[in-house]
C-alpha cells in the first residue's frame, strides 16, 4: 500500500472513465469503483488506475490452499431485503470451494451465518496467510437489533444497495447512521475507521438493471459520509464505493472488493516476526 502511495498528490475528482458504463464482453474483468484519491490530472489519474493502482491491489493476494493461518479477517454484508448481498456471498464462496469441499451455501433466513474460507496468502510482504471470515446478515428489519453482537471485531464492513431500487440505497443510508450512531467513538466515520484499523466498503448491486440510483446522488453521498474534502492519500481513506453485477461481472471481480479491503487494513495487521515474539512472550513459564 505504501508503494502505491508514494510520489503523487491526492485530489477528489470523478474519474469518468470508472464511471463508464462499459461493455461486458471486453471489460468484464476490469472492477467498477469511484476512485477518489487521483493523480494530478484526469488523463494521469485514468492511466495510475489501470497501469499501477488496480494490478498492485490484485497482485497483493491470492487464494491460499492451506488450514493454517495468521490472522483471521472478519467481514461483513449489512443491506436491505432482496439487495442481492447474499447472491454476492455465494458466488464469491463458491470460488473457494476447492478448499472447502464441505461448505454448503443457504439463505439467510436466521439474522447471521458465517461461511468460512481461506483466500489470501500476501505476496507484497512477509506477512503470511490470513483467513477472511465472512459474515452474511438478514436484510429484514427486525433483525437489526440483533446485528451488534455480529459487529465485534469487525475489520472490514460491507454495505450494500440495490442500484435499481431507490429505496434499497436510502434503508442502506438508514443502516449506516445507525451504526455510526451506536459504534463510532468520533464525529469522523473515516478517522474512527481508519484508528481502529478497519475500513467500509459502500457496493451498488445489480448494476446490470436500470439505474434507479443516480450517480450524483452516491457521489454527494460519499462526500458526505467520508467528510473529506481537500484530498486524501489513498491509504487514509477508509470509505470506498464499488459497483458490482453478480449476474455480469466475472469471480475475479466480484471479490476485487474484499481484497481491496484487506490491502486497506494490511498496516495494522501485526507482522509474523511480532506475533512469533508475542507467543514466545506468553509461552514462558511462570516463576
């Protein structure tokens, strides 16, 4: 994450190019986000994107084939009846099934469920496997009472909204202020995230249907949400958007966001050699 930071300035533009709306055939690999950190001008920021931004965050996981891990990452989905948060778990647990033969996937009747999986072994650095836990949870209202429990040790918060259902992305609105209300610590969602070494991801689902959802409205609303106004480095901003299509967009982009999230709070996760002297620290015998 340091490396892609290094030597450029922070600006909040809309990078229209993301924001095109592509064809499926020959881009469908290429992951829909608004970029908000950008270089020094439009052209620049278009050509950081793709040549250096986007192949550095793929690059830095990949899905790991052993029970053995360092770190356990805990995400969860938090949404709206119906937004299509739960078809977005199964497609991304369904990649992982070479690993975990066993894994069934069922609706999410109850308020929480956790699929398990084991995706990522860093590569950019020495910081060894990490599992990523997800958590998926009942859109239906009443269940939200339920949800705190579920936030605990939460290191990457996934919030989701139908783009074809204007009322999706208000009750997304609505979850969000709840949780800034009850777990936030600060009047910044972004500083709070960012101090406890998490970060939220904001996914506008079904982007294959008719835009009900304008792209202004989620743009003022990001703003908004983050309180960033003069430009920030890439690494500070804890609050992205992405726009994703389970019916469209290949596996590889679909969980282009969680991987976005874990190089997001990579810093805070302690390296190997401090967690081999901190088991060395407790493993001592009592005098």
């Amino acid at each position: 994450m340091r490396r892609v930071c290094t030597n450029y300035e922070s600006y909040w533009i809309q990078n229209s190019k993301v924001w095109n709306v592509r064809s499926f055939e020959t881009e469908k690999d290429e992951p829909n986000m608004l970029f908000k950190p950008v270089l020094n001008s439009p052209i620049e920021s278009i050509s950081f994107y793709y040549k250096h931004f986007l192949p550095t965050i793929v690059n830095s996981f990949y899905r790991g084939n052993t029970i053995s891990y360092r770190e356990r990452i805990k995400t969860i989905l938090l949404g709206s009846e119906r937004c299509g948060k739960s078809e977005l778990m199964k497609l991304v647990i369904n990649n992982y099934q070479d690993f975990n033969p066993l894994l069934e996937y069922s609706p999410t009747d109850a308020h929480l469920y956790t699929p398990l999986e084991i995706i990522p072994f860093k590569t950019s650095s020495e910081r060894g496997d990490l599992l990523l836990q997800f958590w998926d949870s009942s859109g239906k209202e009443k269940r939200i009472p339920f949800l705190k429990p579920l936030l605990r040790e939460t290191r990457i918060y996934t919030f989701c909204f139908d783009l074809s259902d204007v009322k999706s992305f208000f009750e997304m609105k609505s979850r969000i202020e709840t949780f800034q209300v009850e777990y936030l610590n600060s009047n910044s969602l972004n500083e709070e995230l960012k101090e406890s070494g998490a970060c939220m991801l904001v996914i506008g689902m079904k982007r294959d249907l008719e835009r009900k959802v304008s792209k202004l409205e989620i743009t003022k609303y990001l703003e908004e949400l983050s309180k960033v106004k003069d430009g920030i480095s890439i690494k500070s901003l804890r609050i992205q958007y992405f726009e994703l299509s389970s019916k469209q967009d290949s596996k590889k982009v679909l969980e282009f966001p969680f991987i976005y999230g874990l190089t997001m709070i990579e810093e805070h996760i302690p390296p190997e050699e401090t967690l081999e002297m901190m088991a060395a620290h407790f493993m001592k015998p009592a005098k």
